[in-house]
C-alpha cells in the first residue's frame, strides 16, 4: 500500500483510540456502581441507576471491543500485514479500508462470517 494513505489510516486509527479514551474517562462516573442507600433515593431512582449504569457498562464494552480492533489493526501496519484479510489472506479493498481501517476482514469472509 501505498504510504500516503498508510499514514492517513494511521492517523485514523490513532484519532480514533483517543476518542475511545476519553469516552472511557467521561463515562466512568456512570459504571460505577450504585448505593444501595435507599434513604438518599428512592426504589425507583435506584432501578433507573442501576440501568443507566448498565446500559453505560455496555457501551463500555463494545469501546473495548473497537480498542482492540483498533489496536490490532495498528500491529499488522507495523508488522506489513495491514491490508490482508486476517482469514484468508487475500488483499482487503482500500475502499473497504478507507470505509473502515480497522476492518480485518475482505469482502468474501465477512460475507461468510
């Protein structure tokens, strides 16, 4: 690949886990868990904490789960493998790269994922 667009993807890649990073550091408040002091809320204000804090715990997650697919996706740049599927190790699309840089996958094996 050509390197103007590996550093563009690069950048991408490195804009994009810091934005995962700071919702990490906005959102940590809301996971965390909840009082059981039932004398400074309500039973029902505690049902709608316990649920945003759930629903805030799962956004966590899938963040992870795009860090890690971020992240790996850096690696094979570093390592000259970016740009071959990780299944079947044919050549992705740079338009399915420039879609998404972290896509690890090729048309064919997504389709048959």
């Amino acid at each position: 690949m050509e390197s103007c667009f590996l550093k563009n993807v690069i950048a991408r890649l490195q804009d994009r886990l810091a934005e995962l990073n700071a919702w990490e550091a906005q959102t940590a408040e809301d996971r965390a868990p909840v009082e059981l002091d039932q004398t400074r809320i309500g039973r029902l204000s505690r049902m709608d904490a316990l649920q945003g804090q759930a629903m805030a715990t799962a956004q966590q997650e899938r963040r992870q789960v795009e860090r890690r697919r971020v992240e790996a996706a850096i690696a094979r740049i570093e390592d000259g493998s970016y740009g071959e599927c990780v299944r079947c190790g044919d050549e992705i699309s740079e338009a399915r790269l420039e879609a998404d840089p972290a896509n690890p996958l090729c048309v064919v094996c997504a389709g048959n994922g």
